[in-house]
C-alpha cells in the first residue's frame, strides 16, 4: 500500500527564515510526486510535479527536490503570504491516476 | 479557464439525513475525482470516473455512499443516511491524461 508521510505537523517561522519541509514515501513504482498548498477553506492549488529522483523544480520562493525515498520543499526567505498547509501526494504507475496524500505540513510565517 | 465548480459550499445535517454535493469539471476534462478530506488529514479518494465509468471506487463505502457522473460532464455525490463520521471536507477534482489534478473549493459537511 502507498504511503506518505509528512514533517513536521507544523512549523513557525519568522518572515526570511528560511527552512524545508519533508515528505517521505513508499510507493509500487513512483509515477510522479507531486506538492500542493492549501489555504483554509479552499480546496489544494497545485505547485510542482517531480518525476524521478535528482529532479528539481522551482517557483519563486519555493523548490522542490527528490530523491527515491523522499522529497523536499525548501522556502526560501518566506513572507506571511506563504502560510498555508503544504501537502505532498504520491501516484503510482500501473494505472488510473490516484493520488496519495500525506498529512500536510501547516506552515505560519510571522512577521 | 473557469475552474472546478463544487455547489453547496457548506452543509449541516443531522445524523441518518441523506445529502447530495454537486460538481462541474473544467471542460474537456475526461476524469473526474472525488476525495474526503477530514480535518486534520490529507484528502483520500473515494471515487474516480473516466468519462461515464468508474475507474476505481475501492474506498467508497457503498453501502451509504454513491456517485454518479452523467453524460461524462457534472457529478453528484449523495450520502445516505449520513454518521456522524462523515463530517469532513468533500472535494471535486478534475483532470486530462496529461495534466494535473484541479481541485475545487469543497463541500464542507457537518453532521451533528
């Protein structure tokens, strides 16, 4: 069965403290990973797919890296605009076009 | 583009009610998701259609729970009779075999 597992639960920083959030997974053949945000009261907005491991992908504050058994979302420099909760999915090849979330990353930048 | 349309955004009913959400996919979207969210966790899906047919419904709880998508366009997801359980955020999703999901906004149910 695939999992994904996501840390930490929450994490507060100061608006330009930079830091990164894990997901770690287990999955029968990784078709791609891919990282949403998702602001209260709305549904998740799609950020980045990553396809195989070495690969990375970058938009404005946020990169996101992968290797075979984990991934990265580094932030960098963050701004309060960037609170939100991060998920991390995984979908697996064989067919259909599941996604496995993890719990989520809920991110509070302070000023 | 207009994107995934989810109608209502919010629901409260009493246990053993029946309810139905109401979804829209992005035109052209042949595949069609829906996902529970409860609080506090990631979103699992419950069903998926391509076009008319179901693809997987492996985690839908059939005995309470069904969905339909009509004409391959607008699904409905009903619940009947809802637990106490089922309060969660119900989520629409789209997709073409090339592309990323879209989510829509969610139907947050509550059921008391």
């Amino acid at each position: 069965e695939d999992q994904v597992t996501q840390s930490p639960e929450a994490l507060r920083l100061q608006e330009g403290e930079s830091s990164s959030l894990n997901c770690s997974y287990t999955v029968s053949g990784l078709r791609g990973l891919f990282w949403y945000r998702q602001d209260p009261g709305k549904g998740p907005e799609f950020l980045f797919t990553l396809y195989s491991a070495g690969e990375e992908k970058e938009k404005e504050r946020l990169k996101a890296t992968l290797t075979k058994k984990e991934s990265f979302l580094h932030i960098t420099a963050p701004k309060p605009e960037d609170s939100a909760t991060y998920l991390c999915a995984v979908q697996a090849g064989g067919g259909g076009n599941k996604l496995t979330f993890g719990t989520g990353t809920q991110l509070k930048v302070e000023l | 583009e207009a994107g995934v349309a989810q109608s209502p955004r919010y629901k409260i009913i009493e246990k053993r009610q029946s309810v139905a959400f109401w979804c829209n996919p992005i035109s052209g979207h042949a595949t069609l998701y829906w996902y529970q969210q409860i609080l506090g966790q990631g979103p699992k899906l419950l069903i998926q259609f391509q076009n008319n047919g179901v693809v997987d419904d492996s985690q839908l709880p059939k005995d309470r729970f069904s969905a339909e998508r009509l004409k391959g366009v607008d699904s409905t997801l009903k619940i009947q009779p809802a637990k106490l359980e089922d309060s969660a955020v119900y989520l629409c999703a789209s997709s073409t075999e090339n592309y990323g999901y879209t989510f829509g906004s969610g139907t947050r149910l509550t059921v008391v």
